[in-house]
C-alpha cells in the first residue's frame, strides 16, 4: 500500500500497476494472509495507507464501519472506485490522511490494519504513537509488512533500499519494523516471521501479527 504521497507521472504508474504487480504474490498465498489477518478486525476499523483497496473484500461482518485513508490521490480514485463496486460500501469511509498525524479523536477505533504501509511513512515511530493514540484501550494493530531479513538478504535489502525507494514511491524495505512495533507503546502480542510468495528476494521477507493497546 501507499502511505507517502506522491504526485505526476511516477504516481499514476504506480497506482496503475500496483494491483497487477502483486498479483502473482496474492494468488500464491498473500491472498490468504490477508483473508487470516483481516478476520479479526472487530468493531470500528481505521486501514491506513488502504491504496487501491486491495483489502477490501476480506473484511467481514465483525467489522462494524470502517475508515479508509490513503494520501496519494492516485491510489486515492482507485480505492473510491473499489469501494464504491464493493457490497460493504455502505459501511466504508474514505478519505486522505497522514499516518503521523491522524485527523481522529483518542481512543476511537477498535480496530487498526496496516498491511505493506509502515515501510512507506517517512517516520514509523510517529505512526505508530498515533496508532496507540486513536485505539481504545484494549484496541487492536494488526499488521502484515515488509521486514529487514537476515545475512546476504538484509545485505541485498540495505543496497537496494534507495533505488527502490525511488521507484516504489518511498517504499523503504530495509526497516527493522519487527523492533519499531516492540519498542512501541503498543503491547505485541503475535509475531509471525514469513515470505512473500512469488516476490523478489529483498521484497520476501515479512511479519504478521497483532499488537495492543494496553488497558491500564
């Protein structure tokens, strides 16, 4: 997804093959993460950085009223329409806002997903702090992202990290996210190490799970 917004011809490219890049990942298994992710986002849901909307189909009814926001205007039209084609679209809210600085008041979602974003905000520290701020206490992250690997592929990772951040509208896919959430003020509760299926090797490695925000 995009969390760095972006404009011109680099954009609209972008936007326009984002759904047909991932593609082959998403047949191949990514789908299904997403379908197990998704399932437990309960009540009021913030999505950021919601891009096309590629999430869209694997909410279910526990998810009472979502809010999507995406800042860059291209990914911005092809969520709109997404949305507005989905049977759900009774219940979704869209709209353009940055991650390190959400337009919400505390403690009101229940639920907050953040799927391939926090390697694009231009500082996940700070998202994540808005994430605990807008979540009830108790309230839930649950993430699926792009991680920093291990021996020669986070090696790979850190000489590519530039270049591809160029191409790939700020996606930086060297990022210790792992550690930026433990060091959080949110409580990680599940951490699952795996690989995106059908990606190049600095693009594979990747984490899935559930943090909170603790009561007390």
């Amino acid at each position: 997804m995009s969390e760095t917004p972006t404009s011109g011809f680099r954009s609209r490219l972008f936007a326009a093959l984002y759904d047909r890049v991932l593609a082959p990942s998403e047949e191949a298994g990514l789908a299904e993460r997403r379908r197990e992710l998704l399932a437990q986002a309960n009540g009021r849901v913030l999505e950021l950085g919601a891009g096309t909307g590629i999430n869209v189909p694997y909410y279910t009814d526990a998810a009472e009223s979502i809010v999507m926001t995406e800042p860059d205007s291209n990914m911005l039209k092809r969520l709109r329409r997404k949305i507005a084609a989905s049977p759900q679209a009774r219940f979704i809210e869209v709209g353009s806002a940055d991650a390190g600085n959400l337009p919400f008041p505390d403690a009101s979602f229940d639920t907050v997903v953040s799927t391939l974003v926090l390697c694009t905000v231009p500082d996940p520290e700070r998202t994540l702090e808005e994430v605990h701020r807008v979540l009830k206490p108790g309230g839930r992250l649950l993430f699926m992202e792009h991680v920093l690997g291990k021996g020669s592929t986070a090696r790979r990772q850190h000489l590519v990290a530039r270049p591809w951040a160029a191409v790939a509208c700020g996606c930086r896919c060297d990022r210790p996210t792992h550690d930026t959430i433990s060091a959080s003020p949110l409580e990680l509760q599940e951490l699952e190490h795996g690989r995106m299926p059908k990606a190049t090797k600095f693009l594979s490695p990747l984490i899935q799970g559930r943090a909170i925000r603790p009561k007390a």
